[in-house]
C-alpha cells in the first residue's frame, strides 16, 4: 500500500461519500394458511458480500405438498448461483443453465424428502448487482418493481398461466423458455423491489399495471435505517397492513443503493454504521471513518494519512488493507 495515493482534487473535497447496496426481505404466512395450521410457502432471501449483492423471493404452488421447502431452495440457490456465476450470466444465453440449477438443486431436496420434483414447485423472481449493472430474472406471478429518478416503475409484471388463478413454476417443462430475464445500468435503475402475489394486492395496482405510492417510501427506509430495521418494518407492515388484503402468503424483498456522506456517517449510531461499513468493530469502523474524512479532506498515501488523522503509519496501512479487501474502497463516490 505504500505506493498507493488517494488525492482527491478541490473539485471533489467534502463531497466524499459511500455508497452501497444495501438489502432487506420478509416473508409472511397468509389468513388461510394460519387457519389450516401450514406453513408460509413464500420465501425470501439475499446476499450481499463483495462487488455482488442479490435479493430473491419464491412464491411455492399452493397445491404442491413440499412447496415451502421448494420455495426456501430456490431462493437461496440462485442468490448462490447469481453471485458466483454473475458476469457468466449476463454474458450468455443462460436461462437454461439457471433452470437447470434449480432443477439440480430441487430434485435433491426431492430425494431427502421423498417427493417428486413438482411437489417442491415453485415461482422465481430475483435481483443482482455488480459494478454497475443490474441482472434481474422472472418466472411466474409477483411483481418486481424498479427505482428510476425517485419514481418506482414495474420491471416486470405477473404472468399467469393457461388457466385462470395458474401461473408458472420452475420445476414446469419449458420453465427455461419462460423465465424472463433483464439487465441494465444502476446509474438508471438504484433500487429494486420484489413482491409475492400476496404482497402485490397492496402494492400493485393491476389494473393501472402500477406501483403503489407506499412502494417508494418502503425502498426509501433502507436511506434512514439499517438492513435488520428495515427487515424488522417489513415483518411488522407484512403481518399488521398488507395480510389484511388477501388471504395468500405474503412476501416482500428490496434492495437499494445507499449514499452517506461523511458527515451522515458520522452521525450514525455504533451498530447502524458498522452494518454499513461491513466491519464487526467500534474501533475499526472509527479509524475507517477518519480515513475516508481524511480523503475528503485532499490527504494522499499512506503517511499523509497517518499525519492528518494522528494514527500510527503501520495502522493506517493495515486498515487501508481491510477496507479493500471489504471493497469499501470501491464504493466510495464523489459526486
């Protein structure tokens, strides 16, 4: 790191900030599924670790007897799956290499459980970032929603089956052929929402094919809270507000660009600024947060650093380190 200089020109001094995606989900049981004493069949689930972030959530059929731990397959492998294989992905034709997966993956838990592969039947709708460049795929009903200056637009409605209250699954023949898949800058899309059918009678206004107005206030918590508070809001908003409107499972997964400035992070309580800078330490993240005012302030290598702030050199490298292998180098921005 000695070699390394970070000098920022006046241009940018003060402006100095991080930013980073930032993901919450919850998943609810539904009326009918309380009364009948069964289980939630929607789940979610998501990854945030290095350049990669993914929120996913699965919708299992109603009528399949394994559809939760279906649905609880499919949301953590193709968050798996998405953060492995994720340029692979956007760089090929690769619907049938998903599917597949899935498929893989589901035929396993059928052989743990005794069940064939459409008894784990499931919907599919998921999100994942990288550098710049959003991958979002959807199989089957629910609603995945996109932020475009401040205003939620749909990415990508429901789409039922043949029949009416059907709709398509994973574990269907074909599924690869229906499994829509799209990809785009996050300089034009910062925040993602996903959402059950159960959830999207709230939320979704299918005659309009709209987004509710609650649907950016929702994405806007991740700005004001940390991911746990915001998983938190969306159990008790999930299970107080939205159940109410329907008698089906409900789940919700958004996932969200944040920026804080060093002042904002300055103010952040211990915990909410650790779960932002990704460190499990009051101390580190203290001596990250002098570092970055030290960028912001027009200071350059190792020793200026060390001069402005008044840590030891040796410290300064050593935390300069963890900041890059925690990516936070990466996400700091100075527009």
């Amino acid at each position: 790191m000695n070699g390394t200089r970070y000098n920022p020109d006046q241009s940018w001094r003060s402006k100095v900030a991080v930013a980073d995606w930032k993901a919450a989900h919850a998943h609810v049981r539904g009326r009918s599924h309380r009364l009948a004493g069964v289980g939630c069949q929607d789940k979610t689930d998501s990854l945030c670790q290095g350049k990669v972030a993914v929120v996913s959530l699965a919708d299992g059929a109603g009528t399949a007897r394994y559809a939760q731990q279906g649905a609880d397959v499919v949301t953590r492998r193709i968050c798996l799956l998405v953060h492995r294989r994720f340029d692979d992905i956007m760089t090929t034709d690769s619907r049938r290499m998903i599917v597949d997966d899935l498929k893989g993956h589901l035929e396993a838990k059928g052989r743990e459980v005794g069940a064939d592969l459409g008894e784990l039947a499931s919907t599919l709708l998921f999100v994942g970032v990288k550098d710049g460049v959003y991958l979002a795929g959807h199989l089957g009903d629910g609603v995945i929603g996109v932020l475009r200056q401040d205003r939620v637009e749909v990415l990508s409605p429901p789409k039922r089956g043949e029949f009416a209250n059907t709709t398509y699954f994973v574990t269907q023949a074909e599924s690869d052929v229906r499994l829509r898949l799209y990809a785009g800058r996050t300089d034009e899309a910062d925040g993602f929402i996903l959402m059950s059918d159960g959830a999207a009678e709230s939320l979704f206004d299918r005659a309009r094919k709209v987004m509710a107005p609650a649907v950016g206030r929702i994405l806007g918590w991740l700005d004001e809270h940390s991911p746990p508070a915001v998983t938190r809001a969306l159990y008790y908003n999930l299970n107080s507000i939205i159940i109410e409107k329907t008698n089906d499972d409900c789940s919700i997964a958004v996932m969200k660009l944040v920026r804080k400035t060093i002042e904002e992070l300055r103010a952040m309580d211990r915990q909410s600024l650790k779960d932002f800078l990704g460190v499990a330490d009051n101390a580190a993240a203290a001596d990250w947060i002098k570092i970055l005012s030290a960028f912001a302030e027009g200071c350059s290598g190792v020793e200026d650093i060390a001069r402005r702030i008044g840590l030891p050199a040796e410290l300064v490298r050593r935390s300069l380190l963890n900041m890059q292998e925690n990516h936070l180098l990466d996400r700091i921005t100075t527009g």
